[in-house]
C-alpha cells in the first residue's frame, strides 16, 4: 500500500492500493482495519485496481463496502495519482508535512514543529506508516513505542521548550527492513548512552520519570548516534516490540478512566480505555489515590481497553503499586494486553505488577 493523504489530526487517510490478487487484497483490507482499531482513524479510503476489486467474493466485498470506516473505490473512478518525480505531499500544516519519498514508494519524510503535541502526532503516524509498509503489528507498536519516548526526550530536554525547531523522522522500509532516523537541531544529546535501571532505587527515590530512554535501550533493535553539521541524528534499524517525558494538556491522545465499582469482597475496580500518556497518569492517580484515602485494600484496573503505554504511565503504575504495597494493600492489573505486556517486560516488571485474567488468575 502507498499513504497518498492523510489529514492533521490522524482522523483519516487515503491509501492506494497496488495488491495483484484476491489474497493480498484482502490482506490489505484486513490491516487497514486494524489501523483503525488501532490508531481510532475514523474514516479511510482505499483506491485499489479494478483487477484486484474484481477478485474479490462478492459477498465479501459487500460486507466491507457497508464498513462505516473504510470506502473501496476503483483507481478508474477517482483522479488521485502520484507523480513518478519528486516529492509527493502527504499532509501539509503549519505543523506537520509529511511527504513520500520521490526516489521510492517505500520511504516516507516527516517533520514536525517541536512542541507538546509532536511525540503523540508523529508517533501514531510513524505507527500507521509501519502498517502501510506491510510490517506486521507488533513492529507498529514498536515503531510508535520508540518515536513516541525519543521526541518527548527531544521536545523537553534537547529543545527546552524552543518551538520554532523542528524535528525531521524518515521512516523507511526499504529492502524489506524498516529503519527510523530521527534528526533535530537541538543541544548535543546522545540516546544511545546505556544506563542500568534499579527497580528498588527508582521506587525509593519517588521519581515519577527518566524511565524512557531505560525503556528503548532494552527493545531488540540497532540504534546508532551523531552528531552532524549541528544536528542530532539517531538512526534506528530492527524495531522490535517497545514497546518520556510529560504531555502537556495539548496533546492528542484519549484516556479514560471509569468510575470506580464496587465489588464483593470489598474490591473496587476502575475501567480504562484508551492511551495511557502522562496526562492520562494524572487522572488514573487521582482516582487511585481517592480510592486508598477511602481505605480500599484491593483495587482492580481493567486494562482489556488499553491500547499504549508510555514510560511516564509506567512510571505512574510503579508509584501506586508501591504506595499499595506500604499501606498493606494490592493494586490488580487485569486483562493486560500482550502489547502493554511487553511494555512492562523492558523492565522485568511482569512479577512486580499483579497481572491476571479476565477471571482473577494471576498470569
């Protein structure tokens, strides 16, 4: 698939379709709606060939065609082409311009004005654009893991609040690898820096961040720093599952944190959904924190709807777990799913957190 438009805020995007058969159609077809699920795209629009259209059961293709996200349209039907020389733009806005690469169709370029909201934006869309490319799932998430925790490095520590910078991340999928180069013209800063994380003087300590950086030198990939004519490069090769920096109110993402229920045995339980960033760190702490004034011993957070963590999030759960733990209480993670999973794995934290089952068994 190659990414022709996408809107600013994520919202929606048009993808062309260069599949040759009934399988790979569907394939295609498939993961889109997996991108919808994933990144809440609320509207997509696939131009595929009318061979590959044709391939399709009509049932099939009936089913998909009443899809209220995603619209199949044959490439004869509509007048959007990209041009075979130059860059093609993608998505143009004061703050953000995203363009495919014109040397190929498996490269894309996107910069973005250093600001609050740059790590989310940049970061779902370096997801999606995984997607496109045709890397499998948990490569997104680690894409969008990695870019996520290293612009909020970037936008809080390198630029100092600057925001007339702006910061440039080229996603490639060249040769069947997918590779991240991150450049930014900010202080000399070098990521790849390794520094050992110690659970019990993180814990003591009280600090609530810096776990980032911690995080993505612990994910199975190469990464590479320099510093060039006054720019930081990062370059970023193997991305693997990820799986910090604090969000300002600005920022795009959506986390809810539900009402807190009563159960039998004097369990309470909160259901969340959505992004677990800083911003959605302050208000799950909130509630948490108003639970064990009402001394509640056991408090159970449904995470079966949570779709991302962030380090500043993990920070956060470090916290309230432990301040469960000093007051004689037990703080329950349920229904983790195995992308936030392998988030808390970077940092071995599977056994300090209670993750368990839908039915309550410790997993």
């Amino acid at each position: 698939m190659i990414l022709e438009k996408m809107e600013y805020d994520l919202g929606g995007m048009i993808v062309r379709s260069d599949a040759r058969s009934y399988r790979e159609t569907l394939e295609e077809i498939i993961s889109l709606l997996m991108v919808s699920a994933e990144f809440g795209l609320r509207k997509m629009r696939m131009i595929a060939s009318i061979r590959g259209r044709d391939e399709i059961d009509v049932s099939i293709r009936d089913s998909f065609e009443e899809n209220p996200i995603l619209d199949i349209v044959d490439s004869g039907s509509v007048s959007l082409h990209l041009e075979k020389t130059g860059d093609q733009d993608i998505c143009r806005h004061p703050d953000l311009v995203v363009t495919l690469d014109g040397e190929g169709e498996r490269r894309y370029r996107i910069e973005a004005r250093s600001s609050a909201t740059c790590p989310g934006i940049v970061s779902r869309l370096a997801g999606i654009l995984a997607c496109v490319l045709g890397f499998p799932g948990y490569m997104s998430f680690g894409t969008r893991f990695f870019v996520f925790e290293l612009l909020n490095n970037i936008v809080e520590h390198g630029a100092g609040g600057f925001e007339d910078g702006w910061i440039t991340v080229v996603v490639d999928g060249c040769n069947d690898t997918l590779t991240l180069t991150v450049r930014d013209p900010f202080r000399e800063f070098n990521p790849t820096t390794k520094r050992e994380f110690d659970l019990a003087k993180y814990i003591e300590s009280g600090m609530t961040r810096g776990l980032g950086l911690m995080m993505i030198h612990k994910m199975d990939h190469r990464m590479s720093y320099a510093r060039r004519d006054c720019y930081n490069e990062t370059v970023i090769s193997r991305i693997s599952p990820g799986g910090q920096g604090m969000e300002k109110e600005e920022s795009m993402s959506t986390f809810i944190v539900g009402k807190p229920q009563k159960k039998d045995g004097g369990v309470h339980e909160v259901s969340l959904s959505g992004e677990l960033d800083a911003k959605g760190a302050l208000t799950l702490e909130q509630t948490v924190s108003s639970l064990m004034d009402m001394k509640a011993m056991r408090v159970v957070l449904d995470f079966s709807s949570v779709t991302f963590v962030s380090s500043a999030g993990v920070g956060m759960l470090l916290g309230l777990v432990s301040s469960m733990k000093r007051a004689g209480g037990e703080l329950v993670f349920k229904e983790v799913s195995q992308k936030v999973r392998s988030v808390f794995s970077l940092l071995n934290l599977e056994d300090y957190f209670n993750l368990t089952d839908a039915a309550g068994r410790r997993t």
